[in-house]
C-alpha cells in the first residue's frame, strides 16, 4: 500500500516545519507576536506528528527525506533585518504548503479507505495548518510594505 509514502512525507514535514518554526522564533523574537506564534505552531505541528503515529502503526511508513532537504534547502544560512525575516516567513509558507497538501492526499485515500479514524485525524490537522498557513500570509501581508518600499535592509 502506497499510503505509507504519504504517512512518511506528512510526519516528516510536520517535525521539519515545527523546527523551522522554531528557528524563525528565535531569530526575529524582536517582531511583535512572532517568538510566541511560532512556538505555538511548532508545538501544533509535533502533535500533529504524534498523532499520527497509531495509523503508521496500522499502515506503516517509508521513510522520506525530501521533507529535510526542503528545510536545509530553504533555512540554509540565518538571514536577519527585515528582509529576512519576510524571506523566513515566506519559507515557513512554502513549507506549511508542503504539509497541506499532503494531509489533502492522506484525506482523499481516508475517504477512499472509509477509514473514519483517519479521516478525523485529518480533518483537524489539516484546520490546523489551514490556520497557519492564514497567519503566514497575514504576517507577510503585513511585513511586505514596509520591508520592500521603506526598509533599508
């Protein structure tokens, strides 16, 4: 069964996002709401790791890197200022779509599977990071005009 490639792909890029959200907390504590926000996702991303561990035990998982490597791809150096941290906040975006889009697939193979557990488990992770991926876009609303028209750095 094919839907250990996913269950793999979403708890890899579950831990991945936590733990950029955790860098981009320490790095940009200086802006308001940040430090705390992306604590809080980060710890909502864990969970919905956790979570995720009685149906590996029921399906099983492969082991999948690309997570990873999209993290050390996209978080490779710190970047500081205010172009940095829009530049974080971007990442954080790009990274939070990954998780998206494959609660999305797991979603679609629960309903395939009528697996109603797996389909609960889904529907709460998935408003989950439907509201971090909101929140994302708020705060590179709000940092964008500033960072790109006014700041120097």
């Amino acid at each position: 069964m094919l839907l250990a490639h996913y269950l793999g792909l979403t708890r890899r890029s579950e831990g991945e996002l936590a733990r950029a959200f955790r860098e981009v907390a320490e790095r940009h504590e200086e802006e308001p709401d940040v430090a705390a926000t992306c604590r809080l996702l980060a710890d909502q991303c864990d969970s919905h790791a956790r979570t995720l561990e009685p149906i590996v035990e029921r399906y099983g998982e492969h082991e999948e890197d690309e997570p990873q490597e999209m993290h050390s791809h996209l978080f490779d150096a710190p970047r500081d200022g205010s172009l940095g941290f829009l530049r974080d906040l971007h990442d954080l975006y790009l990274m939070a779509s990954e998780a998206d889009i494959s609660w999305m697939v797991i979603g679609q193979a629960a309903q395939g599977a009528r697996d109603e557990e797996l389909l609960e488990l889904v529907q709460q992770c998935d408003s989950d990071t439907s509201d971090q991926l909101r929140w994302l876009r708020t705060r590179i609303k709000q940092s964008a005009p500033q960072t790109l028209l006014i700041a120097d750095r």
